[in-house]
C-alpha cells in the first residue's frame, strides 16, 4: 500500500526527477514543487512501494485567492491522487483545486467538486510571435514585483496583463479586460507587451483560455499563441465525509 510523506522545502529538490521543466505540460505543477517561496507551500509526496517517490501535491498560498489555498497535484495513478487528497485537505476547508481534465474521475470519491471551469492551454510560438506597439500600454510593478502591464485612464484599469507564476523556463501569463474596451485589442496589446517582456528573457509565455471563450482564443492565435493540446480544469474542491484521513508520515 502506497504512503504519502510531507516534503520539507529544503529538500524539495527530490521531487525534481519527476518533472520535465522543458515541457509546458509539466510547467505550473514544476514551479509550485520546485519554485514557489517555501514559506507558502506545503509539499506532499505518494512513495507507492515506500521507495521512490512516483508523484506529490503543492498546496499553496497564493494571490490568486487569499482565502483559499491552490491544491496542484502530480501524480499517474488514481490511487495515488486519492491518498494524497485525502492526506492533505482538512473537513469543511476548501481549496481551489488544478488538475488535468482526463484526471477529473480520479477525483470524485475523495472530494466535492464545485464552480468547475475548464482550459486549454496555449504556448507562445516564438516563430509566429507577432509584437504590438501601443503606446497606451505602461509598465507597473505587482507587490512582488513582476511586471504588469495596463492601460489605464486616470485611476481607472481598462486592461491589465501579467504574470501568475514565472520558473526558470515558462511563465504563465494572464489578461484581464474591463467589458467598456473589449474588442478594441486593447487586450492583445497588452498580452504581446507582457509576452515580449518573458521572450526578451529567454522565458516561454503560456496562456490558459477558458472554454468557449473565443474572442480571447482568437486574439492570442493572432499573437502567435498555439495550442500544447493539454487540457486542464479548476474548480472547488471540498474534502468529502468519510473515514479519517490517513496522516502524512514525516521524514526522519
């Protein structure tokens, strides 16, 4: 029977056998083991014949949602995902849950699922890269202090692009439009300036488009964004009653 262990940071380099950096697929799950300031992640681990470990879920705080947590699991087997689910929720705290979309049945056993939404995932093409110049687009600083680019009109935000998580070879770009300027490209404008801005540092830009949102697809095709063919899906995750929860073994 498999074991879950939780991972010091420290020692988070273990895990890094499991993850091709190179691959976009394998990028978001890469930076949260690997990247993620420590401080803000808790690391789990599956060991399914107590030796090597075969996958991991990153639970981590984020900006993204202050009050619940992002739960990125990494694992190959069903098995594997439910006994890291069920070692790392807690009864009655829900996490915003990432995972692949043909992983989406592993998950139903072990937790209730809400507000799903589901994406494809784009990579920037770097011979089809198309920049924009548009002198309406200003840089800023997040807290951070990544980039983030807008256009804005006194203290309003028409459009904003930036970055929800950068590692060593892939970032992962995100665009927000106010409803008053869509279909001006305002929103492409500012997704080349932040593209731009990773390529001139050697970093790939990727872009998660929700499903049916065809104009921010197209807008993206145009700049040079093309499909990975790797579908993932978020939703509300919520630990499901049941028998108590088996406890992370911790490292000697």
């Amino acid at each position: 029977m498999g074991q879950v262990r939780q991972v010091p940071t420290a020692e988070r380099g273990q895990l890094a056998p499991l993850i091709d950096e190179r691959s976009a697929a394998d990028a978001m799950a890469g930076y949260y083991a690997l990247h993620h300031p420590g401080e803000r992640v808790a690391l789990l681990a599956y060991y399914p014949s107590n030796s090597t470990a075969s996958g991991f879920l990153a639970v981590a705080q984020t900006g993204l949602d202050l009050f619940r947590p992002l739960a990125v699991p990494f694992v190959a087997q069903p098995a594997g995902m439910v006994a890291l689910l069920r070692a790392a929720l807690q009864p009655g705290r829900p996490v915003v849950l990432h995972l692949p979309l043909d992983q989406r049945p592993w998950v139903d056993d072990v937790v209730e699922l809400s507000n799903e939404r589901s994406f494809e995932l784009l990579r920037l093409d770097l011979r089809e890269f198309e920049p924009v110049i548009n002198v309406l687009v200003v840089e800023s600083r997040t807290p951070d202090g990544w980039p983030r680019y807008e256009i804005r009109s006194d203290d309003t935000v028409h459009v904003a692009a930036g970055l929800n998580w950068r590692a060593p070879s892939f970032a992962e770009v995100y665009v927000e439009v106010s409803p008053k300027v869509r279909g001006r490209a305002f929103g492409r404008s500012a997704l080349a300036a932040i593209s731009a801005r990773l390529l001139s540092e050697s970093v790939v830009a990727l872009f998660r488009v929700a499903d049916g949102d065809e104009s921010t697809r197209h807008e993206a095709m145009r700049l040079g964004f093309r499909s990975t063919g790797v579908r993932t899906m978020t939703a509300q995750a919520l630990l499901r009653e049941g028998p108590s929860n088996p406890q992370p073994r911790r490292n000697a």
